[in-house]
C-alpha cells in the first residue's frame, strides 16, 4: 500500500487554519497511523483467508481407488503433484514421467495424486479397478490414484471448485487430461500447469525441487 506522505502533508497545511499548526501535524500523523493499521488488518485478513482455503482443501472428502472414503489430510506437509488422469488419451505415456518424478522426489516428501476423469472425449471409461490394474499394469504406477471424478460442469467435483473455481489462485476449466497443480506443504496451490507440459520437463522439477525444500508454514 503506497503512502504519499508529501501530498498529504501539504494537503493538510492548506486546510489547517493560522495558527493552528500543531493541529495540523497530529492531523497527518493521525491519517499515517489509521492507513497503516487498515494496511496491516488486510495483510493480516489475506494471511487468513489463504490459510483458510488450504486447510479447507485438506478436509474435502473423496474416494480413493478402492472406493474407500478418505481425504487429503494423510498428506499434509508434503508437496503434492494432483493430475487428472486418463487411459485412453494421446497424453496417456505422462503416466510414466509421473511415475518417474515419485521414484525421484518420493523420499523428500513429494506425493504424485491421480484423479481418473472421463470428461474429455470419454478416453477414461473404464471401472476403478480396470484404471488400476491398466496403470499398474502398462506403466508400474506406485502413487495414489483416486476414484473417478469430474473436474469441470454441472457435477464438478469440490476439489477441482476449489482448485479452479474464480476464487482459486489459477481460476479456469481444467482444459484437458494431465493437467497439473502443484500444492506446497502449507497447502498453498504454488503453480498450475497445462496438460501439455511434461512430468519431466524443467518448469516442474525446478517447481518441484524448490517447494521441497520449504518447510511447511
């Protein structure tokens, strides 16, 4: 927030009336003190707000795989990787570089989360345990995956709102299979990245590597 000091001060001597000087400065400094204490209760109510959204994401309920219910509370504190997944699209082969970011990063507290999604031209159609045994199966994926779900329309799934609804940090539609949204250990959304983008390329891993090494607030 931007005090122009110098533009106050003199506004204030042109109203202050002969005489009345000492008026005039406790006026200004008066005026200095409410603007900065607004400032801080905004940083203060940001800070909040922020805080409140990541924990809020922790706590949406889901399903994994299995069709057991659970949430993203188990991984508080890592860095998480949340793609939308799918079988039978030209991105499928990102499942291996997805595979090969948990092998490297795993033990430093980076967890990959598969969200399998039929919404694009129908290229996720099978059942959970088709989808798990395909990805187990073709690329050996050993992070977790998640029941089906939407990720945009009318039966969006509260996860993606809260990822891409016009609150979130990176508003819009998840624009195709593979896209990804990187979640620091606070729970901060820190990056998003479109689906064409690679598991393996540079503006994820030096993502990646730099959100690994902050500790979680």
């Amino acid at each position: 927030m931007f005090i122009d000091h110098k533009r106050e001060i003199s506004t204030t001597k042109r109203t202050a009336r002969p005489g009345g000087g000492f008026d005039a400065l406790v006026m200004i400094h008066d005026n200095i003190f409410v603007k900065y204490i607004l400032y801080v209760i905004c940083l203060g109510l940001c800070a909040f707000v922020t805080s409140g959204q990541a924990a809020a994401l922790f706590d949406i309920p889901l399903k994994d795989i299995g069709g057991q219910e659970t949430t993203l509370k188990a991984y508080q504190g890592k860095v998480l990787l949340v793609v939308n997944v799918a079988s039978q699209c030209g991105l499928t082969p990102q499942y291996e570089g997805l595979e090969a970011l948990n092998q490297k990063y795993a033990n430093q507290g980076l967890v990959i989360l598969g969200f399998p999604c039929n919404d694009f031209a129908g290229q996720e159609p099978g059942t959970n345990e088709e989808i798990k045994q395909f990805c187990t199966a073709k690329f050996h994926v050993t992070f977790p995956l998640f029941d089906k779900l939407h990720v945009k329309g009318p039966n969006q799934h509260p996860l993606y709102a809260a990822l891409t609804g016009k609150d979130a940090k990176f508003p819009g539609d998840v624009k195709w299979n593979f896209g990804k949204f990187l979640i620091g250990r606070d729970g901060a959304v820190l990056r998003r990245f479109e689906p064409p983008v690679k598991p393996e390329a540079e503006e994820i891993t030096t993502v990646i590597e730099a959100a690994l090494k902050s500790a979680a607030k």
